[in-house]
C-alpha cells in the first residue's frame, strides 16, 4: 500500500494512503484532507464550528489543532471532540500559547519590542495593526478568550510528549556577533506543542 508522508511545523508521520488527516482551524495554511475554519479562507473545504465538528467518530488518524482553543468559548468541547473522532491508534498535536502570553496584544507587543530593528518592516507593522485590530474588535480569528493550560488538555487526552516553540527572541539576537558573545543563541518560547493520544472513555476501559 502506498504510503503518505505529512509533513508541517507540528509533525513529520508517515501514514497509509488511506488515512485521513484533519485540521481544526486551518486558517489559510491547511494541512490536512479535510480543513476546518469557522470562516470560508481559499482552501477550508469545510466551514464548522469547533466546538461541534461534523464528522464521525473514530474517523481522523492525525488532528492538527494550531492555535486554536485560545479562541473559542468552550475549549473543553473541542478537546472532547478532537477525543471522540481521533481513532484508537490515532494522534493529535495541539499547540497553544503559554498562559504568560495568552493576552494577544500582551504576545503582539513584546514580540515586537524583541524583534526591534525588524519589527519595522513593512509587514511586520502590517501584521502587528492587523493582530491589534483583531484583537480590540474580539474577532474570533484574533481574540484570546481562554488561557489554555497543559492540565486542561490531560482531562480529555492523554499528553505524550510536550514541547516549547515559537522563538519570540529575532532581530539582533540572530546576529553572528551576539550569538558568539553569548555562547549560544537565547531563546524566549511563548507556546506548548502537544502530541497526544486518545483517552478512552468509562464505557470504553469496562467494555460496554
């Protein structure tokens, strides 16, 4: 059987071509077969709410959920969710931000204060006004309204392996000069990654 090899900034797995990958919030960089958002972007075939995904259970071998329960009113329910459609052998990566950094605007401008000089590309500033923006309007795509933490996400899944990414620490601190006079480049992650398996139900450890 031919095999399929997923590749992103949150797993590298080799599946059967037969296996079905899923992502929650995919924004407009999906990853998966079937690509879920709460609003039309160019590649969501699928337009749902997180908190109620219709799809059957036992049905995704791989969950991608990138920065997404930091938004939604009842994080819990998706956990649920992601728990009732991963399949037995089956695995999700979650990522979130730390709860230091779950106010967005709080992220967006330390961010910007540690990437001076760079911080003033015109993207950058674009991307800044664009995060702010979103922000004070509470626009779901934008607006923190949860501080998610790794004791939620161990009540609905079982947590396998956890790790920090996302390097808030650019600009000067990639120079070569700085990096030699330190030693070692220093780094300052503001998000939790996740790999989790499914957590089986009452009815599910007893055989009902």
């Amino acid at each position: 059987m031919a095999e399929k090899i997923v590749y992103s900034d949150m797993c590298t797995t080799v599946l059967s071509s037969g296996s079905m990958i899923l992502d929650v919030g995919c924004g407009e960089n999906p990853r998966g077969d079937v690509n879920i958002d709460v609003v039309k972007t160019p590649l969501c075939n699928m337009v749902a709410h997180a908190e109620q995904l219709p799809l059957r259970d036992f049905s995704a071998d791989v969950i991608l959920c990138s920065q997404v329960l930091e938004h939604l009113d009842h994080p819990n329910a998706l956990l649920k969710e992601i728990n009732r459609i991963l399949r037995h052998d089956g695995v999700a990566f979650i990522d979130f931000p730390k709860p230091r950094y779950a106010n967005n605007s709080k992220f967006c401008l330390v961010s910007f204060l540690f990437n001076l000089p760079l911080s003033f590309r015109l993207s950058n500033l674009r991307n800044l006004n664009t995060n702010l923006k979103g922000a004070r309007k509470r626009d779901i795509r934008w607006y923190h309204k949860r501080i998610i933490t790794l004791k939620d996400i161990s009540q609905y899944l079982i947590v396998k392996r956890i790790e920090e990414i996302g390097d808030m620490l650019g600009g000067p601190f990639n120079y070569p000069f700085i990096v030699r006079f330190l030693k070692k480049k220093p780094c300052l992650y503001h998000s939790y990654k996740l790999t989790c398996k499914r957590l089986k139900e009452n009815n599910e450890r007893h055989g009902v």
